[in-house]
C-alpha cells in the first residue's frame, strides 16, 4: 500500500488502513480500528474518516468536516440517493440531523 503514502503527502494527513480478515458487517471493522483511533484509550475527540474501499468517489471532506465541527456532532454520516437501495440499505435522513436509523 505505498500509494496511501503518496496520497498522505499530497493531501497533508495520515492514511490508515484496517483490513479485515473474514467480512464483520457494516461497521465491524471500526473494532478492528480502535486502537488506531484511540491508542491510548483515551476517548479521543479527534474526527476521523471511515471509507469503504470499494467506493471512489469525490467527496466533499473538508465541507463535511466544518459541518460536522459545527454541529457538535457525535457522527456525521455522508449518504446518497440510489435507484435500488436495497442491495446497499437505506438511511433515514432529515434537515438539521438528529439521530436516524439504518437499515440493511
């Protein structure tokens, strides 16, 4: 993986990757990431990102990261409108935010 670290230089931030060893479902490899996100157990607040890799696209990270600053939030999470959304889930959204739930 030498490209993250071309891409760390040129964006000016650190890349981290958490690999799983068999599938863990959604969000199952955050747990494989808490020792990255949190080293010392500590609860940090930092922000960070979690992309699956199998998705490329232009996101708006720097926008979503001054939203979610500003909003105090626990979590922002980015979503998009597709046509068939049940062969990727569905996200129940509203203006101003809040909690919502998803569905797989």
């Amino acid at each position: 993986m030498d490209f993250l670290k071309e891409w760390e230089a040129k964006l000016h931030i650190k890349i981290t990757c958490s690999q799983e060893d068999e599938p863990m479902g959604t969000a199952g490899p955050l747990g494989l990431a808490r020792a990255i996100l949190a080293p010392n157990g500590d609860g940090s607040d930092d922000p960070f990102f979690v992309l699956n890799s199998d998705v490329i696209c232009d996101f708006p990270l720097k926008e979503m990261l001054e939203f979610h600053r500003a909003k105090k939030a626990e979590a922002t999470v980015l979503v998009t409108k597709v046509e068939d959304p049940s062969k990727y889930g569905a996200f129940e959204g509203g203006k101003g935010g809040g909690r919502r739930e998803e569905e797989e």
